[in-house]
C-alpha cells in the first residue's frame, strides 16, 4: 500500500538523495505506512486520490518520525558510550590499586 506512496513522492520529486537510497527505502515506506494508517488511508486508490499537498503532509509526518527515531538511537548509543567510558575507567582504577 504505501509502496504507491514512496512512488508518488518520487514522482514529485519529493524525496531527499539520502531519502531515495536502497538502504532507506523499506524505512520511508514503513513510516508512510504508519502515518497513513494514523490518518485512516488504507488502499492504493485513496493513495492515488491524494492531493500533491496531501502528500507533502505525509512525507512531512515521516521526517518527523524519522528523526525522533534517529534522535532516540543517537541517544541510546551515547548512554552506551559513556557506559563503556564508565566500566573502562573503573577498570583502570582497580587495576591500578
């Protein structure tokens, strides 16, 4: 279903480069499928109906959870960082003792 709407924003030159790699494809068209599921869209033709506006809005909604979720992985890579940094100089510190 929202293969048609990654297609769409293609064909609107909608997409970012980064957007439009093979490797961040099936993310965007998850994201699409979350977001037009949230707003009650659930088949091709709907998808075909919408508006260039329309689907503006929901390419934008798709940044939006993109980010948070990079945000929150960068997050979490972080706390793992200074937890190693943390175990590392405790390490150090025992062995020194």
């Amino acid at each position: 279903m929202s293969d048609l709407a990654y297609q769409r924003f293609i064909a609107s030159y909608m997409l970012t480069y980064e957007e439009q790699l093979p490797q961040n494809r099936q993310e965007i068209i998850d994201y699409t499928e979350d977001v037009l599921q949230a707003k009650g869209i659930e088949c091709d033709k709907r998808i075909s109906e919408l508006s260039e506006e329309q689907i503006r809005e929901i390419l934008e909604e798709v940044r939006r959870l993109r980010e948070k979720k990079k945000n929150k992985r960068k997050k979490q890579d972080q706390q793992q960082d200074d937890s190693l940094v943390s175990d590392q100089q405790e390490g150090i510190v025992m062995t020194q003792q």
